[in-house]
C-alpha cells in the first residue's frame, strides 16, 4: 500500500483524453488478436500496445496533439494513418487490415527480427520464424520455441502446465490442449501467444480472483479464416496393428466447424483427463494412500488416469473417437462455442514394482508386486458456450457442460513383503468392477458497465452436479509366513458398492469504482458450498447360497460432508503507463461439517475466520522486459473420501481409512517472473516460485510387529501397513526456471538453453515418528532446431534429470540418480517428392541399480508424396528397429524409493496413406 501510495503521488499531470479502436481483416472483417499498435509523437516518442481478445486497443491520456498510428501484424500489409488527439475527449478509430502474402515470405526470410515478442501481459511467438517440416502439426511448432516444453501428452510453458488453447481467441473443443495441438496443422498458424487468462469476469472487471490459468492462444493466418483445410490418413501394419485419423474444418467467417476421429491400437490418443475423471474416483483401488506422495500400491487394477493420457508410456491401448466444434455468430447479439466429444479406449497394463524402504523406517524390508489390469472406458462429454449482448453496456454469458462416463475393469494383483529377503506375507487380489459416472453443470455470468467509466458490476453463479456409482468384485488370497517358514493361508471374497455423489454451489458478486485516473476500487461477496456424500457398503459371500448378501458393517460406511465459505473482499487496482498493481483481501468465514449416517450416528462441526490476501504486480521495464510478482493465498476441505473413517482393504498388506477429525488447509504461493525479448531473437525467461501449506493433509502410517485386529473383521497382518491422513504443518515447495533461446545463423537453427529446479519437502509420520521427506530435482536441457526450410527439419536434445530424495531421519541413505534423455528427429523431403522421418531416443540411468536398463527407441519412415500440391502420401513406417522399447519409471513416497516396469507396445512396421485437404 505504501508502494501504491508513493506511487501516485509522483505521478505527473493528468490528461482526460483517450485513443481507442477495433482493428479488423478486411476481407472477413474477423478482429484480429495480439496485432501491435503504435503511437508516434511528432518528437519521435513511441508509445506501443497490443489488440486484446476482442480485438480492441485503448491508449489512455496521451497530449493533445498530432501523431502516427502505425499497426503491424503478421501476413498483413503496415498500416498508418495520421491522427490528431484533442484537448478532451475520446478519438476513435476503426482499423482494417490487408493481407500481404509477399510480407509472409518476408518475415521467413528475417524471421531472425520477428522470433518473439511481448505484447502487454503476453509473449507472442511469430510461427514463420520456426520452420518445421510440411505436414506438421501445432505440436511440432511448439515444441521449437523457447520457454515452451511439449512432453509427456502435457505442455508446459514459463514453468507452468498449459491447460487451455484458444484459437483466434475462441475455444477449440472447450479447450481442449490435446486435440488442439495435434489436430491443428503448423501451416494455417501465423503466431502463438501465451499469457494468463483470467476467468471471465476478472477480464470484465480487470481484477484478478486467482483463477489465473496458462493458455496458449493459436492466431490463424488470415488466408484460412475462410475455406477448408485438414488431413485424413490410414494405416495397416504387422501384428494387426492399424491407425485412421481425420480432421476437416470448415471456416467461414463466424463460422467455424471443426470434425475430428480417430481409431487405432497403437497408443494414440487424443483426448483429454476430463474423459476419465469420473470413473476413476470411485474405483476399489487402494491407491488413494499408502505411504506416500506418489500413493501406495494398493489396488489390484490400474485405476490411473495419466495411464491413458497422449505419450503415456505405460500399457497397451486402443482407442476411438469422434468430435465436432462449432463457433459462430448469430446476428449481432449472439455468439456460440459448441463441442461434443466421445471416446472410447481399452487399455491393458502390467507393471512390476519393487519398493525398498527407508532404512530409517522399515530396515531390511522390501515389497515386490505385479499388477495386471483390462479396463475398458467409454466416454461423451459436450460443452457449450453462450454470449448474450443485451444492450451496449450489459451482457450474458451462460456456459453449459454435461458428460457421461462408463468404465469396465478386470484385474490381478500379487503383492509380497519380504524381510531380510525372507517371505513375511503376501497377498493375491483378482478384482471385477464397473463404475458408471454423470458430470453436469453451468454457469451464468450477468455484466453490466455504468455510463462512469470504471463503474461495474458483474455477477457469477455456477453449479456443478457429479454422480458416482461403482460395483466391485474381489477375490482375496493372503499367506502370512512364520519364521520357522510355515505358512498360513485365508480366502475370502466381497462386493463392494459405492455411490458418490457431489454438489457444488458458487457465487460471485463483483462492484468496481473508479477512485482516480490511476486508481479503481473492487467490493465483492464471495459465497461457496459443496456438499459431498459417500456410500460404502461391503457384502460377504455366503458360504452357504454363493451370494454376496451378508454386509459387513466394519468395512461399510456412509458419510456426508459441507463445506460452506463466506467472504467479503476489497481490491485496489493501480494502473500508470508501465506499471500495473492489485492488492486485495477476503475476510473469509468457513463452516467443515461432517456426518457420519451409518454404521452409527456422528458428526463434527469445524468453524475457521480466515484473512486470504492476494497481491500482483506487473512492470514493463521498456518494450522488450517485463516483471511480474503474484502471490495468492486460499483455503481447501479435505475431501470426503479423505474425511469418512471406513477401511479400504483393496490391498491387504496396505490398508487404510480416512481421518474425519481433518481441519481445512491454507496455502500461500508466490512467484516471480521475468521476461526478455529483443528484436535480434534473444528470448530469456526467468521464474521463481514458493508454495506453503497449513495444516497440510499428510499420512501416518502404522506397521504391525505382530496381527491386529482392527475391527471384528480385519486383521492388520505382521508386516502390513496402516494409513490415515492427519493434518501437519512444514510442508512447502520451491521451484525455479531459466531458459534462454536465440537463432545461430550460421546453421540456420535456434538454440534453447534451460534449467529448473525444484524442491520439496514433505511432512509424514510413520510409526509414530515425525519425518520430513525431501526430494531435490535439477533439469538442464539443450535444444536445437533446424530453421532451414519447410523441406529439411532436424531437433535434437539433451536433457538430465539429477534427483537427490532423502528422509530427514536418515540423511546419509538417501537416493542419488540421473535420467539421461536424449532425441534426435529429422523430417527430409528430397529428390521426386520422397520424404524420409526419423526419430531416435536415448534413455539412460546412473545410480539406479534395480530395474533400470538404458535403451534406444528408433522409428523410421520413408514416403513418396504424389497429386497436386503434393496432397497425398504414402508411407513406411517401422516402430522400434532396435527392439529395445521399455517403460520404466522411478518414484519416492513418504518412506520408500519405487521401481516400476510397465508393458509397451511392441515393434512393428505399418503401410499408412495421407492426404491433406487445402
């Protein structure tokens, strides 16, 4: 405040006038995003802004007087126009553009001036500077620009993981990042900009609320905002092995329809965590604890989302699907985003773990398991987008979603504790489920801007519904060994049924005041509950009907939990040329109820009062450096599952049961960022960042020295464990990244050079001991990219993943490894149209000395293209020459080091035919 403060009284005299206007194509009269504006005074001063979403740009008291208003954007011809800027008042311009296709070629040939840009709050990569092959995808462009990491199904970019994509400022299949980026072809994209989008109504009103996500904004070429482009292709292969993907769009002005599908059983998929999200959370899988950060390994069937992500290294998958976005303009009032998206995936997964842990915890002790799991997952999912504009001050947004989920699982697990190498006991789990799942919700967000400027209002209402109902299953054999090495056996079998059910109710009411010319003022009611509930029940077999119709009260339960917020906010916004701040508070009020229905009445009632302040600030050093300094402060409920004390013994040797004594958590993260850009393509990021958390919800885990009865009915065995989350303070984590990018011309290629670094340390408890687990991750990377031509494209890289994990009880014994990756690919079309791709991967270990072997993954292909424009192509593909693919995977928990091998996709070689539509 006392910043703000000095601030404003240095500023300097205040002008009333103001330069707006609305910057369009002309032929599509589509406005266009992220274009530069320039304000040349008549002494030379340059004053610089960009168009935002809606294609809009605002210079706020400039002298009256004479100036140059210069607008450049990639593929359009330099626009300028004179303009003169009274003594009051408002000037307003409306600018369209021409396309340049002689200026494209242009910017190719300097794309070394043009690589990277900022733009206000955001930082815009010019697609023409990074040349990759013909045919390309988004992905492929991604992945050569600097700060920008596409790995693993997921992107990253500053440091932080991207969860939406827009293109030309509208939602791509509700943002979908996956089906954005691999659907999209490089070659229709004039630039990429990345920024933080704010929820819709911190846009409107222009103070953030701390729903800040990273999204990439994909900006079209002008040329395919009108027509039809895509691309369709199939493949046959040996060991049956077949793929068929599409994509047509159809643009038109407004007017944008997208079609998608896709099938194959070679593990691409393409759709996004949202399509498995229901049907996980209610699995018997008892991963949800046991022992660590990373869960235990607990269910007898995979029940792991990231399982079926894009890039997922682990199993076998086949999959289908089919989708359709649609975005238009209705009239002058309407405007409408619409998906619908099915899926439809079997996945088999086998894994092998072994686990040594902790000296400090279990001496001598280790865990071997194998688990294999069938699950087959279907999935409809639709999204819609409505803009209303009432009248020129007051619009409507209503946003509806609906899914549908249904997941069928079969699944073996054998898991075995040895002591000093000796058999202590083991367990063998075979388990049969099906889950059905249903998401429904909408939102509804009413803004209205008085005739004072800066005076608004806005309110958010938003309601969520989401229904879980799961059947399981379960054969269970366990062997517990005696020291003489006699053994005693017991078999059982129950069904288990679920039902989850959850509602969630939020509101949001928002009034901005303008205090001053630099100064505006937020109050805001914040109201929020959830409503949560959990029904277990399990049956026994009978030994006498062969029905499962005796229930077992010790391992069923039913529980409903509230969570109900209330906060009053007050937000001050400065805003003066380069400097941009908001500091804002809640005086939040919090009501944790919990109840316990069955197998007895319960309940417990938590009242917190809580001051969650939020504070951003973002300084433009000049046009190529930025700062940008946020912290945010919130409160979370454990969740129900996390709350209902009722023993999940999916796996027997880790059981473990919730804590409905758990108190809220409140986190605080902070982060620093810096940009740089130059016009010679020096592009430097730097980030720094801290999390902490109160009363962080953590396990203690309990090993029994000799069988305990836990309940008439479960018997903790010697040797297993017992879990339940307890709340801890000490938790928090540090992270940091640099990466600095720039061109050489010499070989035509672009250098990008990282670093992270992370940190975290993890409070835990195991057999009544207090610990701290810490784990250290340094990341270097190197990446070349090739920016010869569309017709020769090379990338090549280095990255180690140095990682040091320890317990604060046990320092000298903690584990030290390296993960070596390194790849090379190179896309050539030469001679008559023939095309030659090559992907090679080298992945390697030091330090691990269980279950690591380095190897070699080598895909080649060799193409003719043929038609007119080279639209067809047939290929040969050959996946892993080297036979040598594997997947393999090391994890910490809170007292353990893990080692898991999965099964891959074996090698083998395809014919495939493409054809892309222009």
């Amino acid at each position: 405040m006392c910043f703000l403060g000095v601030a404003l009284l240095c500023s300097l005299s205040v002008f009333a006038q103001t330069l707006s206007g609305v910057v369009t194509d002309q032929k599509s009269r589509e406005r266009l995003i992220s274009a530069t504006v320039q304000l040349i005074a008549g002494d030379g001063k340059i004053n610089y802004t960009s168009t935002d979403l809606k294609g809009m740009f605002q210079f706020k008291k400039p002298p009256a007087g004479t100036y140059t208003l210069q607008i450049s954007y990639v593929g359009y011809k330099t626009y300028k126009e004179a303009v003169i800027i009274p003594s009051s008042g408002e000037k307003k311009v409306n600018v369209t553009m021409r396309e340049d296709v002689n200026l494209l070629d242009e910017v190719s040939v300097n794309a070394r001036a043009t690589r990277a840009e900022q733009k206000g709050d955001s930082l815009l990569y010019n697609a023409e500077a990074f040349k990759v092959m013909q045919g390309s995808s988004a992905e492929d462009l991604l992945a050569k620009m600097p700060g920008i990491v596409v790995e693993g199904g997921s992107i990253q970019a500053q440091g932080e993981e991207v969860k939406k994509v827009l293109v030309d400022g509208k939602e791509f299949f509700d943002g979908d990042v996956n089906l954005a980026i691999k659907n999209l072809p490089s070659d229709i994209i004039a630039g990429i900009e990345v920024f933080d989008k704010k929820s819709e109504q911190a846009e409107f009103t222009g103070f953030d609320d701390g729903e800040e996500i990273k999204t990439i904004n994909i900006v079209t070429k002008g040329g395919f905002r009108q027509g039809t482009f895509g691309e369709v292709s199939a493949g046959y292969g040996t060991e049956d092995r077949y793929k068929v993907n599409g994509n047509v769009n159809f643009f038109n002005e407004d007017r944008r329809i997208s079609l998608l599908g896709m099938s194959n059983n070679v593990n691409q998929q393409n759709f996004s965590q949202e399509d498995l999200a229901g049907v996980m959370s209610s699995g018997a899988s008892g991963k949800r604890r046991g022992g660590g950060r990373n869960g235990g390994r607990g269910g007898a069937f995979g029940g792991n989302a990231s399982d079926f992500m894009v890039g997922s290294t682990g199993g076998v998958t086949s999959s289908n699907g089919l989708g359709i976005n649609y975005v238009d303009q209705w009239g002058e009032k309407w405007k409408v985003t619409g998906s619908y998206f099915f899926n439809q995936s079997d996945n088999l997964t086998q894994q092998q773990t072994e686990r040594e842990y902790f000296d400090s915890s279990l001496p001598g002790m280790t865990y071997s398991e194998y688990q294999e799991s069938s699950m087959k997952n279907w999935n409809h999912r639709f999204n819609m987008k409505l803009d209303y504009q009432i009248s020129n001050r007051t619009s409507l947004q209503f946003r509806p979603t609906l899914s549908f989920q249904n997941n069928d699982r079969h699944g073996l697990l054998q898991g075995l504790n040895l002591l000093n190498g000796m058999s202590d006991n083991e367990t063998e789990t075979a388990t049969l489920g099906e889950n059905d799942a249903y998401n429904v919700g909408a939102d509804l967000i009413l803004r209205h801007r008085f005739l004072k400027e800066g005076r608004t209002l806005s309110l958010m209402l938003s309601g969520k519904m989401s229904n879980t109902d799961g059947n399981t299953y379960t054969d269970y054999l366990n062997t517990l060994y005696s020291a003489d090495g006699l053994s005693e056996t017991d078999s059982y079998s129950q069904w288990k049924q679920t039902l989850n059910r959850q509602y969630t109710l939020r509101s949001n009411l928002s009034y901005t005041e303008r205090l001053t010319d630099y100064m505006q003022l937020q109050l805001g009611y914040k109201l929020s509950y959830t409503d949560s509930e959990n029904d277990r029940k399990t049956y026994k077999k009978s030994a006498v009907s062969d029905l499962y119709d005796q229930l077992d009260e010790s391992l069923s339960n039913e529980y409903q939990s509230g969570y109900l917020t209330q906060a009053g906010s007050v937000g001050l916004r400065y805003r003066a040329g380069k400097f941009n701040a908001m500091l804002g508070v809640d005086a939040q009020w919090a009501d944790l109820r919990g109840d316990m229905v069955y197998p007895q009445a319960d309940n417990l009632s938590h009242r917190y009062f809580s001051i969650l302040p939020s504070f951003t600030m973002r300084y433009s050093l000049d046009r190529t450096n930025s700062l940008q300094l946020r912290y945010r402060s919130k409160s979370s409920a454990p969740s129900v599952t996390s709350l209902q004390n009722v023993i999940d013994n999916s796996n027997p040797l880790f059981l473990s049961a919730g804590n409905p004594d758990l108190d809220q958590q409140l986190s605080h993260t902070a982060n620093l960022r810096y940009l740089r850009t130059t016009k010679s393509g020096h592009t430097f990021i730097a980030m720094v960042g801290a999390t902490i958390q109160q009363d962080y919800v953590a396990d203690s885990t309990f090993v029994a020295k000799e069988d305990m009865e836990l309940t008439p009915s479960v018997t903790l065995s010697k040797g297993a464990q017992f879990t339940r989350p307890v709340n801890m303070d000490g938790y928090y984590s540090l992270q940091s990244m640099l990466t600095y990018g720039f061109p050489i011309d010499f070989i035509r290629s672009n250098i990008n050079l990282s670093l992270s670094a992370n940190y975290a340390n993890v409070p835990t408890i195991f057999d009544g001991i207090e610990s701290k687990t810490r784990e250290l991750n340094l990341i270097p990377k190197i990446i070349i990219g090739s920016n010869i031509s569309n017709n020769l494209d090379f990338t090549a890289s280095y990255s180690a993943g140095i990682n040091k994990m320890f317990s604060s009880l046990d320092t000298a014994t903690g584990s030290d490894y390296v993960t070596h990756t390194a790849s090379a690919k190179l896309g050539w079309t030469f001679f008559w149209g023939l095309t030659f791709r090559s992907t090679f991967d080298y992945i390697g270990y030091t330090g691990l000395d269980t279950g690591a072997e380095d190897y070699f993954l080598w895909n080649l292909s060799l193409g003719k293209k043929f038609l007119k424009n080279n639209a067809a192509e047939i290929r040969v593909e050959a996946f892993d020459v080297l036979k040598q693919n594997q997947a393999f995977t090391h994890s910490i928990g809170s007292n353990y080091y893990d080692y898991i091998n999965s099964n891959v996709l074996k090698p083998y070689a395809m014919i495939s035919f493409v054809y892309t539509i222009r």
